[in-house]
C-alpha cells in the first residue's frame, strides 16, 4: 500500500510517494544524490533478499525471477511451472513499526522475515501448489485405480 507524504524543504513542500515500508528509511530522503544513493542501497539490499529466494524457489521446481521496473520497487515474479495459473509476486521491505525486513505477498500481507528464506520458499511453493496434490500429495502415476496395473 502506497500513501501521499508531502514534506516541506528549504525550497518549499515537495509530495512523494512512500510505500508501505518506507517511513524511517534512506528513501524518505529528499537531499539530492546522498537521498538517491541511500535509497539504492536499500534497493540493492531488498533485491538482493529477493534474489536469494528466487534461487531456493527454483531449486524447489518453481520459476522465480527478480522484475525491476523503472516505476516501482523491484519484486519476484513466482510461478508453478506445472501450472501456471498458479503465481504470485513477492516484494521485500521492513515493516512499518520496525527496520527488519520481510516478504511480503502480493496483497499486501507480511509473509515471512528475510532472514529464513527456507520457511518463505516452503510457503510460496506450499500456496502454488495444485490442490489435488495437497490433497494427495503421492506422485500423479501412482493415483490410478485399485487393481489396475
């Protein structure tokens, strides 16, 4: 979630956007160059948690890349390859009443901290699961009928 905060500098109020997880960090800045480079820092690092879960993810069987656009914060773009309707994207920020970092949902809701990339990948392949196999997990050749070979 996105909300309008307008500060008032030596050059009068300026408005930007502040994401959910920005107030208190390098981008709420508004100096010229030492605000952009705080600011792409805390990119990189947000990327950089972004670009460890997308190697547990694909080492699960699931497609996961990293999506940076030049309008908003970069994300991951996950995607059951076995059925791909089954996607979700998944961006990094701290929360809002601390400076740790999470993963976040699509929705908006904190998913898992980015210190246990195992526990968000378990989750995100756990959600991108078809629901006949969390309802039967066993491999898809052994379902077959009783006294069929």
């Amino acid at each position: 979630m996105q909300t309008m905060a307008t500060h008032t500098t030596a050059q009068g109020p300026t408005a930007r956007w502040i994401g959910a997880a920005a107030a208190g960090t390098a981008g709420e800045t508004t100096d010229g160059t030492t605000g952009r480079r705080e600011a792409q820092a805390a990119g990189d690092r947000r990327v950089g948690h972004l670009r460890e879960l997308e190697r547990e993810l694909d080492a699960r069987g699931l497609v996961a890349r990293v999506v940076r656009t030049r309008s908003g914060p970069a994300f991951l773009r996950v995607v059951n390859p076995a059925a791909a309707s089954l996607a979700e994207d998944v961006t990094c920020a701290p929360a809002p009443e601390t400076h740790d970092h999470y993963f976040w949902w699509s929705w908006g809701e904190r998913m898992h901290r980015v210190d246990d990339v195992d526990g968000a990948a378990l989750k995100l392949a756990h959600v991108l699961q078809p629901l006949d196999e969390r309802l039967d997990p066993r491999p898809t050749r052994s379902r077959r009928p009783a006294g069929r070979p």
